[in-house]
C-alpha cells in the first residue's frame, strides 16, 4: 500500500506542472525530479513545485540548497516535510 504522503506529493507535482498522462503510481519514489531524463523537470519547475508545497503543506522552504536536496526525490521530500511542523 502506498505511503499516503508520497501519494499526495506526486499528485501535487502532476497537477502544478500539468504533466498530462502522468500517474501518481508512473513516479518512483526514489528518482531524481530534477534533471529525470523521464520527466525533464528543470529549475523553473522546482520553483513551481517549492511554492505549491509551500501553499499546500504551510510550510517554507528556505534557501536554494535547501530546497534542492529537498527536491532530490520524493522519498526526501516526504522525509522534509515529516521533519517540519505546519507553519515552519
């Protein structure tokens, strides 16, 4: 059974990059977003999907580098956001 949190991120990446014919289940939870050959997510991207996070979770993501090793996958993603509490 999927991780309910891991589910809800991908399905976040999908909608605010409007990845048209891409299934939850069609990301794996521990490839790079940024820079997939699969899903040719760049950092405009990584901008969108920071600031949709941040609206959706009540959370902010600071600097650069810390967003980008938050973005490496979705598994550290999930591990970031289960680290901070809402409104950190």
């Amino acid at each position: 059974m999927p991780d309910h949190l891991t589910l809800r991120l991908k399905t976040l990446i999908i909608t605010t990059l409007k990845l048209d014919g891409v299934r939850p289940e069609d990301i794996p939870d521990d490839e790079p977003l940024i820079g997939s050959p699969r899903f040719g997510l760049d950092s405009v991207d990584a901008l969108e999907i920071v600031l949709a996070i941040e609206k959706e979770f009540n959370v902010k993501i600071g600097s650069s580098e810390e967003s980008r090793q938050a973005l490496a996958t979705i598994n550290t993603l999930a591990a970031y956001l289960r680290a901070r509490p809402p409104g950190a």
